[in-house]
C-alpha cells in the first residue's frame, strides 16, 4: 500500500472519537458551548461572587447552605415540567426549537448577573434559578437528540466525546475569565468585581455563539405519533397523555427504570460535589486563587480521563465504568471531610477531573441505549427528572446537615451513602435485557415525516 492509500484509510481524530460525521461535531459542539455555563457561572465564579459579594453580610456556613437551596429550587421546577415537555416536543417535532427557547432565556438572564451587586444575594439566587432552569431545560432536548444522532455502536463514544469537547470549552473560557479577574486592569476593567461581572456576560454569549453550528446542521428528528394520535392535536393535552402513560408504562422497562433510580440516587452525589465545592472550598478558608486554579484544571485533566472512559467502556462495559467513578468519588468524599488547606483542594479537584466526565457521559449512553429511539425527548424528560431530583435532594442535604452541625464537612461526608446506594442498585441492572426491549418496541413505533 502507498503511502497516500494509507493515510487516506487512517481514520481522523474525529473518527476515532466516533464523531465522523459533521451532524455528530456539530451535535457535540454544544457541549462547548453550554460548558460556558457549567463552569464560568455553576461552577467557580458565581458562587465565590454570591457568597464574598452578593451574600457577604450573612455567615459563611448560611451562605453556603442558601446556594444549596437556589440551586435545588431551579431544579425542582425544571424536573416538575421537563417530561411534558419532552412529550411535547417528540409529538410536534420541535426538539431543536425546544432547545433553542430554553438556551436564549437562559443565555440571557446569565448576562444579567452582571447587575448583580454587594448584599444582592435574593437577586442573585433570582436570576440564577431562571438561568439554571434555561440550563437544565435544554439539556434535556440537546440529549434527546443523541439516539438519532449516534448509532447504537458508537453511542457511548459519542457521548463521552461530547463531555470532552466540553471540558475543552469551558476550560478556554474559564481560563480567559480568570486572567481578568488576576490581572484586571490588564484587560481595561477597574478591579477584579467588574472583571468577574463582565465573566458573566462573556459566558452568556460564548453559549449562544457556540450553539450555532448545532441549530444549522443536526437535523430536527420526525414526529413521532401513537397510536390512536393524529397531526392537529392540542399539543399540551397531548404531552400530559403522553406522560400520564409513560409513567404506566416505563414500569415494562425494568431495567430502565431501575437505572433511572440508581442513577437518581448516585448523581445526587456528583452534581452536589460540581455544585458546591467552589464555595464549600471557601468557607473552610480556601482562597479564591487556588479555588479557580484547581477548578480550571479539572477541566484540563479531565479530557483524557472521559476519552479513556468512553473507550473502557466500548471495550468492557459502560456499567463497568460507571461502577469505577462510584468507588473514585467515595474516596473523594471522605478525604474532603478533612480538607482544611489548599494543596488539599487540588488533590481532590484532580480526583473529580479523573472521573466527572466518565460517569456523565456514561450514564446518559447506557440510558441511551435503553430508551425507544423514537420516544428519545420523552425518555429523556424522565431522565432529566432523574438528573434534576437528584440536584435537588444532594444540595439540600449538604445545606442541611451543614446548618446542623454548623460545618459543611460533614455534608460533604454525608454523599458517601449516595454513591453507595446507587452502586448497590446499578448492580442489579441488567443492560443487554433493557437494550433488547426497547428495540423490540422501536420496531412497532411507526414514524409520521414532517
């Protein structure tokens, strides 16, 4: 063989991440963008700036424990209304326009923040509730659109390739806001406050920006009907029946459904964990420099760690890794009981940076391949009521049990009993079963073109 014949059969980096496709790059292109979001405000500068700014009159550990409550809050709304939702959006064909309503007020009211100023804390938690539900709210059609997307071979890949590009995205941002907020004068704003208000701003529209290339060219799935459903129907009336009878019959998916309960339980202890550490770092006496730092590094470290899951998995078992990432946070999570310096907090972020993308790009392919493709964004309305609860109890434990004990570290500890649980219920989940059913009902669905 030449050598032009070789490189020619030698599969691209894209291919080999299993996005060969331009539908697949622009699909997980909007883990780029949404990743703006998930750092830059969940992760490390809104909550540093709602707990030294917005909330700097109250007590360290009531701080902390109110951002737990407005983060459960917007969760606990997103979760009551995404399954209807979803059905909606499957009956009318609207995936993409669904999606592209929850990014723009949620795009929005994260610019916003930028108004937000000292002893704002009830605006502050206001405007993120509204700009978490725009978050939360478009994931759930954005990973609707994954089952048509991928192919049953290369969903997990995809997925975790998707977490990666992610991880990359909001790590370039992420690192670009905190030059400004070192050196603000360096980059024209008059102190650190305005550079990390304007970081608000700038996340608000890389996600816009970024979410292009997903609306131009991943192409909207057809309707899908039911029967005894025809075209011209009352579509809220629709997606309540449509829910009312999911809820009857994902109780014939039992697998999946013990895979959503498993997964409700053990994501109470990784979104708790990505959601609090920032401010949870700050009230044992963290600074701010080594609270950004080691946040942006988890970004970093942790692109070859999802690529090494996604491929594990291709090779052993997606339920295997996920299994991994469980023991990984455990240890985590005692060892950030007795966290109290700073090199402490590295250690831990490289630990989360090893497994954070893994379990959450494995979890949403396993469910994946468990879900009747032509129902994907009602499934996946379930799947996010799963994800979304879980935001919910996980936070407001840790708020909890803090303001009990008047410390944090043992909410911290208290997600131990999260990750194990959920281990314990994942391993009765039988996964090649749940995939057989639901091509089995895949096959009966019939399809109505747009």
């Amino acid at each position: 063989m030449s050598q032009s014949a070789a490189l020619i059969d030698r599969p691209s980096w894209a291919q080999r991440l299993g996005l060969g496709s331009r539908e697949l790059r622009a699909w997980a292109m909007y883990d780029w963008a949404n990743s703006a979001f998930a750092t830059t405000i969940m992760a490390a500068f809104l909550p540093l700036y709602y707990s030294q700014v917005a909330a700097s009159q109250l007590p360290a550990t009531v701080a902390t424990a109110y951002w737990g409550y407005t983060t459960a809050i917007a969760l606990a709304i997103i979760a009551v209304l995404s399954p209807v939702l979803g059905a909606i959006a499957d009956y009318m064909g609207a995936k993409k326009r669904f999606l592209a309503v929850f990014m723009s007020f949620g795009a929005t009211f994260t610019a916003l923040l930028y108004f937000v100023g000292e002893g704002d804390w009830r605006l502050a938690s206001a405007i993120f509730i509204v700009a978490n539900i725009g978050f939360a709210g478009a994931n759930v059609f954005y990973e609707a659109l994954l089952p048509s997307v991928a192919r049953m071979d290369d969903v997990d890949r995809v997925s975790t390739a998707g977490y990666a590009i992610g991880y990359v995205g909001g790590g370039v941002l992420l690192a670009l806001n905190a030059a400004w907020y070192l050196s603000p004068e360096s980059f024209g704003f008059a102190d650190a406050g305005q550079a990390v208000r304007a970081s608000f701003v700038s996340a608000a529209v890389w996600w816009a920006l970024f979410s292009l290339p997903l609306f131009r060219t991943v192409r909207e799935p057809d309707r899908q009907l039911r029967t005894g459903e025809a075209v011209g129907l009352n579509p809220a009336r629709v997606g309540f029946s449509r829910v009312a009878a999911t809820m009857r019959e994902i109780r014939g998916h039992p697998d999946l459904f013990l895979f959503l309960l498993a997964f409700l339980i053990y994501n109470d202890g990784v979104g708790t964990i990505i959601k609090m550490a920032a401010i949870y770092g700050a009230e044992v006496g963290i600074g701010p420099g080594h609270l950004i730092g080691a946040l942006l590094l988890v970004q970093f470290v942790g692109i070859p760690f999802t690529f090494a899951f996604g491929q594990f998995a291709a090779r052993v078992s997606a339920k295997s890794g996920i299994f991994v990432c469980l023991v990984a946070y455990s240890v985590i999570s005692v060892f950030g009981f007795f966290m109290s310096e700073a090199w402490q907090f590295w250690a831990l972020a490289v630990g989360v940076a090893m497994v954070q993308g893994g379990i959450q790009g494995l979890s949403r392919s396993l469910y994946a391949s468990m879900i009747p493709v032509g129902r994907s964004t009602e499934f996946f309305g379930f799947y996010s009521v799963s994800s979304k609860f879980a935001g919910i109890a996980g936070p407001l434990v840790f708020a909890t049990v803090g303001l009990a004990m008047g410390s944090s570290t043992w909410g911290i500890l208290s997600l131990v009993v999260f990750f194990g649980v959920g281990a314990a219920l994942l391993t009765r989940v039988n996964v090649p079963a749940g995939q057989k059913l639901a091509r089995e009902e895949e096959s009966g669905a019939r399809t109505d073109p747009k």
